[in-house]
C-alpha cells in the first residue's frame, strides 16, 4: 500500500485532533509534509509531532498554497465561513481535498466548491463521518438488503448532552450564526447526510420548528455575573465552566482554550477565554433544540429531532419498513421481523477513535479513493454534500419563517439563480 503525501490547513480540534493523527497511527500510508495554521503554538506543535521542517510550516493557508503542489492531498479544517476559497484554490492545483463539514453556511459557494472539484477531475470529500461508523454503516447495510422491507418512515434524535451544547454552540466556536452556521449545519448537518444516505430518495419538502429558548439573559439567576470564576452562584449552575473544566471527567475539552492542561492554566484560560463566560450572558444565538420534518420523493417521511438539554451525548433512530422495525442507539441495533416475529439484537464493538470510529475511518477510505482514483465520486462528495446541505439550508429558511413548508426544488432553482 502506497505511502501518500498531505498537507494540512488549519491545525485545530478537528484536523489535528481527529484525522491527522491517521499519519501517527500509519505512517506507511500518509504522511503531512507542510501545515498552515494561524495560531504559533498549535503550528509548532504540529510541526514538531509530525516532522514537518520550518520552511514547510505557514501562517496561512495562502501561502501555502502560493507555493508549487507539495503533496497529494489537501486537509481543509479551517473554521466553517473559511472553507470556500482554500479549498477552490487547492483544488485548482490538483489536490484531493478532504473538507470538514459543513461545507459552507453559504448555499452558493457550497455548489462552487462541487463544480470546481468537477472542473479539476479531483475528489472533494466532505468529513460526513457517521457513514464510516461500523454502527451507521450496519444500518445501511440492513436496508440495503431489505431486511425490514421498504422505509416508510425515520426518527433520529441527536442528544447533544447538556455539557457539549453549553461549550460548544453558547461559549465555544460555533455559538453564533454569523461567525460559523446555524446549528442545522454547525452540528446537525451530520443527520441531514446520514438521513439522505439511509433514506436514498431525493428529499422534496422539508419544516422546521425551533428557538433559543433557554441560553439567553432572561434566564440567567438573580446575583449571577459575567464570569464563572466570579459568580456567587456557580456552585448550583449546571452550567459552571469550573465544575466542567476543572474536572476530570471533562478536563480535556480545556484543550480547546489552552493546550497545557494544568489547573491553573485552566484557570487563567476561563478568566481570558469566552469559556469562562455565564452561558446567559455570551453573544450566542443558534437554537437549543430543533425539529424538522421531511418528505421524500418516494412518499417516506423523516423527523429529526436535535435538543441540548440532555445528559447523555448520542444519537437515537428509529426505523419502519413494510417488513419490519429497527431501532438503533449507541453499541446496539435492533430489529423485528414482522413474519416470524423474530428480534435480532447486533451488538456493535467499541471504538476507540473519535466519532464512534468514523474519524479514522474517513480518512482510511479517502485515502483508497485517492489510490483508485479513475474520475469517480467518493462516499461523502461534495454532489452527495450538496444534497443532505441543501435539506438544512431549507430547513432552517423554514425555521425563520414560522415553519412555512419548503419544496427543496424551487429553493435549490432560487439559490441557483441568485
């Protein structure tokens, strides 16, 4: 199996902590020559791990790719609205391109970014990467070969677990719209893929109900302050960036505002940081919960279904067919003929890497597509992407509009026109 070359653009969470470490883990099958990356310490640390010389390390993605082609392949892990024009400009140098989701909060420049993968005959795949789970890929696999007969209907919820929604999408980096995208792509558009994927129909109409109900200043307790750290009622918040970063059990999310993890840089980082910030008095306004309900072109339904007050992070579905019921959770499907009445229980082996094992699956098979590659599309393209995209960009024009149904053909046409 042949070695292949890479370089990484945006040296954060995702890229350095979920698929670049495929290269620690394999060196005998990718190897990054070359990072870009705005933060020094993060850029020297990379380097460092991955030997990476000083004249290969950038402090942006332009002049990297100022530079002549220096690998195979282009890593893009910048921050959502920092996607389109990297990625263009790798892929008018002939990189493949591996994107992290979503593509881009704009619905033009995600169908720019999937022509100029065509133009270029090069792969664009976006890090959908539920479809390279060995839990998503076992459901795919029952409805593909009919086990429960035709769909008819799907029920996923995304439990994002009251801890994560209140880092990530209150304090954290995705906790405002007009910096990174509505929470139906910031966090969601993961369900909008797999529910494209698993349902395989076009999805035709979609309506979407949701707020931000809870994390605002009206909610916040009488004698609470702008800081954590300083709040007289921290102690019984459920929402205390000490009790969550200070404790074991969610220390490492720290690693997000300062990558020594030793309490009084913790400590430093919530007095600096916007983690430190009371969740009712942050400059966020994506929703706390959401549902949206979709038709597809075959007559089967889907409602999905994302809430932050929950204690476990997971995701639930529920499947129905003509044949017979799946249920899915964490480590565990089920299903139930409708004939025999027979129940099957599949037992799913614990992952060790990020995203139930789909951040090193993704990168595993996007290397092969690399390898064969002969003009074809991989699993996750930027066409599938576009799809699944343009569910959430439609549903969340529904969610504005009071839930006002959307025909996701004339929406499409009026994107493509303006």
């Amino acid at each position: 199996m042949s070695q292949l070359s890479a370089v990484l653009i945006g040296a954060g969470a995702r890229g350095a902590g979920s698929y670049a470490p495929y290269a620690l883990n394999y060196p005998h099958e990718l190897k990054f020559v070359a990072v870009a990356e705005a933060d020094p310490v993060r850029r020297a640390q990379f380097a460092s791990a991955y030997g990476i010389s000083e004249e290969r390390c950038y402090d942006s993605w332009e002049k990297l790719l100022a530079e002549p082609k220096l690998a195979e392949i282009a890593m893009i892990c910048t921050q959502d609205r920092m996607h389109r024009d990297p990625t263009i400009q790798a892929l008018n140098k002939k990189y493949h391109v591996l994107l992290e989701k979503p593509m881009s909060p704009d619905p033009k420049e995600c169908l720019e970014m999937e022509q100029a993968a065509k133009e270029n005959d090069r792969l664009l795949n976006i890090c959908h990467v539920l479809r390279y789970t060995p839990f998503w890929s076992a459901i795919k696999k029952l409805l593909t070969e009919g086990t429960i007969g035709e769909v008819v209907s799907i029920q996923l919820n995304e439990n994002v677990g009251y801890w994560h929604i209140a880092h990530s999408f209150v304090r954290g980096n995705w906790n405002n719209s007009e910096k990174s995208s509505p929470m139906i792509l910031a966090k969601s558009c993961h369900d909008m893929d797999v529910l494209s994927w698993l349902m395989d129909q076009p999805c035709t109409r979609v309506s979407s109900f949701g707020s931000l109900m809870h994390f605002h200043e009206g909610n916040a307790p009488e004698g609470s302050t702008d800081r954590c750290l300083d709040c007289p009622v921290n102690k019984t918040c459920a929402y205390s960036a000490p009790k969550f970063y200070l404790s074991d059990q969610f220390k490492g999310w720290a690693r997000h505002f300062t990558p020594d993890l030793a309490k009084d840089k913790i400590v430093q980082g919530l007095r600096e940081t916007d983690y430190g910030r009371c969740v009712y008095r942050s400059d966020n306004n994506v929703v706390d919960h959401q549902v949206v309900n979709m038709e597809f072109a075959n007559g089967a339904t889907a409602m999905f279904s994302m809430c932050g007050f929950t204690f476990e992070q997971e995701r639930r579905i529920q499947i129905m067919g003509t044949r017979g019921e799946l249920r899915g959770e964490e480590g565990k499907l089920t299903y139930w003929d409708f004939v025999t009445h027979q129940k099957t229980e599949i037992t799913i082996p614990v992952q060790t890497s990020g995203h139930g094992g789909g951040d090193e699956g993704i990168v595993s098979s996007f290397l092969n597509e690399v390898r064969a590659y002969g003009g074809q599309e991989g699993l996750t393209s930027a066409s599938a992407s576009v799809r699944s995209h343009l569910m959430a960009f439609a549903a969340e024009e529904s969610r504005l509009n009071g839930g006002k149904a959307i025909e996701i053909g004339e929406y499409a046409a009026a994107m493509m026109k303006g």
